[in-house]
C-alpha cells in the first residue's frame, strides 16, 4: 500500500513569503517546529537513521502548519 501526503510548502518558502509581508513567527510557531523536529529527529534515531541535514528548503509545511521533513 502506497501512502501519499500533500505537502505543498517549503518552510524556506513560507519564510520568505512572511518577510515579504513584515509577518514574522510567533513564539508559540517556533515553539511547535522545534518540538516537531526533535520530535522526529528522536524517532529518527530510534531506527538508527539521521536525518542530515535539516534546513528550511529540506522541511516541508502545509496548511495546517503540520511539517514534514
């Protein structure tokens, strides 16, 4: 069974998209893309895996503010 997630956003992009409109992250955003990354890094490690190399063009977002990486 093949599952496919939609994804459509660069967190690199939502970046650029909220200094072109002087918005910029909440505390409590920053707050949660931490806790999700460490969060997966951890599950990551689990299995024995790394994920290398976790930059914002590397990270992707949707709409509900969900990442994927």
């Amino acid at each position: 069974q093949i599952s496919y997630e939609n994804f459509p956003y660069l967190f690199s992009e939502e970046i650029e998209n909220r200094i072109s409109m002087n918005k910029y992250f909440e505390e409590e955003e920053l707050w949660y893309l931490l806790f999700s990354l460490v969060s997966c890094a951890k599950d990551f490690s689990k299995i024995d895996k790394k994920i290398g190399d976790v930059r914002p063009h590397n990270i992707f977002i949707n709409e509900e503010g969900q990442i994927k990486i």
